[in-house]
C-alpha cells in the first residue's frame, strides 16, 4: 500500500484477520496478524470546510432564511460548532451566529441591500475551526408599503405620526395591525404608541405602546374600540426617537375587521354616574374575553389624565368586571371617562361615559 496525501481523509478498507492501531508521530500505523501486512499512514488533520454555499430558503425585506448545507465536507469531523457570518456585499465581515437547528433566519437586515452568507465549521481539539464555505449571495426585498421611521441622528423624543381615517362604525369590530422595531446593537429604537381620538377631543394618553425592546420580525396587535355610530374616532401611530439608538420602527397591515377581535378583550357599553357633591362616584367596567393577571386595566380621563382600575371581577371564563371610585367629586362639575385595557393580544378601551356631580337642592325635600 501507499502513503496516503495529507490532505485526504483516512477512508474504510478491508483487511484481512484483526487490525490494531497505534499513533507514531503522527503517522497511523494498521497492523494485522501478519506483520509483513503492517502499513504507515499519514493521519488526516485537516479541519472541516463545507462544500457547497448556504442554500437560499426565503427572503423578506428584513430577513433572510438559509439552510447551512454543513453536512458535504472537506476535512475531519465530527463537527461540534455551527457558524454563520455575513456581510453586505460591499462591507466587512463581522456578524457570526452559531447555528444549533437545520436551518437559519438571519434578522435585522437593511431592505434591498445586498449580502453575502457563509459557514464556518469546527471540530474537537486545538485549530478545529476550519476555513468559511463558499458563499451565498443574495439580496433582501424591497421595504414595500409600510409606515418605517428611520431613528438614526434623530434627537430623543422627536415624534412622526401616522392618522387613519376617521371610523364611524355601527358593529362590534376590530382593528388590528403589524409592528416591528429593529436594530443593528440590538437596542431599542424608541417607542411606538397607539392614540384613539373621539369626536375631535383631545389625544390624551395611549391606549397601547410598546418601548425598550426589539422585535423578531413582525408582531401582530389588536385593538378592541367600543366606540359606535353616531360618535366617531380616530385612531393615531406615533413612533417615538431614542437619541443615539439607530434603528427602524415600522407599521404594517393596518385592517378594520367587522368580527370581534381573537385576543384584545371588548368593553360593553359604559354607563354615566350621576352623583351629589361628596359622594363617591364608581364606575363599573364590563368586557368579554379572558381576564390574566398580567393585564393592565385603568380608567382613562377625556384630558387624558390615568387612574388605575382597583377592583377586578371574574364574572366567567368569558366575563370580566372592574370597578373603580373617582376622588374628585368635591364640586358641581361634568366629566368623561373610558375603561382601557392592555393584554398580550393588544388593548381594548371603552366609549366615554359622563360623571355627573350635582349640588343637592334641598328644597325639593321640604
């Protein structure tokens, strides 16, 4: 037999009677019974490369999904580490993810840019990584019709709005919609909040917002607006800069839906409170859906000022009521007020009702 390249891997062969191995300085020594049939081979140290590039599974305009294609080699196994890296086309490599699954979704791109995606292998023992695959070339599509605020050199608190059209709807309905925030540094962009403005009033205060994190791609929201015909509203995206965290903030699919929403709870309709002067003055939220601990339930004043609902009640497993009592009764005085409410699904928030506080008149009792 012949001594075997270095740069080949040891196959199989048959031998005749019993093999034993043994290492020599490096060389792998096969030995049978025969010692006339003792032969030295070179043993294989080469590390692992792939052959092939990443093959290309889907493309968005933020993302890109790859299969590794790491099991056509060149080199030794057993592969114990799988690594991606990518780069635009016209950058330099520095993003490396280790892959623990068949395929991968590279997250955070840049719309209609181009990139190129390779794979690192690696082995046990010292030098084990070999060097990248060839690589995938490919580009991510175009951003598309969505609402996307770009927050790079934005100074903190600097605000674009998006306004729907005014609704006036006669039926229980939804709205829901798709969000993403995103990030090179994986830090947060900023903030996107939800407005719903009635007959022209005031803004207020949110009735849904999301800040502080990134997202892994679209998220979908509802929101559950008890609010019909003749009054009318308007519902407003604001998206909110954080100085020195670039990043996307982004609105998709925005849709009105004549159907309940799935998982944001719906108020039935609040009723006015009539009270005198010094009397406490309670309001009484109903809403069908499912009531969690984790949701966050308040009384929402038409100047947009909040009071945290204190009391909650599960009517049934469909069912849910909260009370809460309102301090400022101390003079005659008209007032709006809404039950809001944030779960996992999105927010829901009631129409405005009317607290009444009248001055007693003493002289019809006489």
């Amino acid at each position: 037999m012949k001594d075997l390249d270095r740069k080949r891997s040891v196959t199989n062969k048959r031998f005749g009677g019993r093999l034993a191995l043994q290492v020599h300085s490096g060389n792998l020594v096969l030995s049978t019974k025969r010692p006339q049939a003792s032969h030295d081979f070179f043993l294989s140290t080469e590390p692992p490369t792939p052959i092939a590039p990443p093959e290309l599974l889907a493309v968005g305009a933020t993302y890109l999904w790859i299969k590794p294609n790491a099991n056509s080699i060149i080199g030794d196994g057993p592969i114990i580490l799988k690594e991606v890296e990518y780069r635009t086309t016209t950058g330099n490599w520095a993003e490396t993810h280790i892959v623990d699954s068949p395929n991968y979704k590279l997250w955070h791109l840049d719309p209609d840019v181009e990139y190129e995606i390779r794979v690192l292998l690696t082995r046990p023992g010292e030098g084990g990584t070999g060097p990248p695959g060839p690589p995938l070339t490919t580009r991510t599509k175009c951003a598309g019709s969505f609402m996307m605020v770009n927050s790079s050199g934005r100074a903190s608190g600097q605000k674009a709005h998006l306004l729907l059209p005014t609704l006036k709807e006669n039926d229980t309905h939804c709205i829901d919609f798709h969000y993403y925030l995103s990030s090179r540094d994986r830090s947060s962009p900023g903030s996107l909040n939800v407005y719903v403005k009635v007959n022209g009033g005031p803004q207020g205060n949110p009735i849904w917002n999301v800040s502080g994190v990134v997202t892994e791609g679209w998220v979908k929201a509802e929101l559950a607006i008890s609010t019909f015909w003749p009054h009318f509203y308007q519902v407003i995206f604001e998206s909110v800069s954080v100085k020195g965290h670039p990043g996307y903030i982004a609105v998709d699919e925005v849709r009105v839906l004549a159907h309940p929403c799935r998982k944001a709870p719906h108020f039935l309709r609040l009723q006015n409170v009539e009270v005198n002067v010094g009397q406490n003055a309670t309001f009484q939220c109903i809403a069908g859906g499912k009531w969690s601990q984790h949701d966050k339930l308040w009384l929402q004043q038409w100047n947009g000022r909040d009071t945290a609902l204190m009391v909650t009640r599960v009517v049934n497993h469909r069912r849910f009521s909260a009370t809460v009592s309102v301090a400022d009764t101390s003079q005659r005085s008209i007032s709006k007020y809404r039950c809001v409410i944030r779960s996992d699904g999105g927010s829901g928030v009631s129409n405005y009702a009317e607290l009444i506080v009248k001055v007693f008149d003493y002289s019809t009792q006489m």
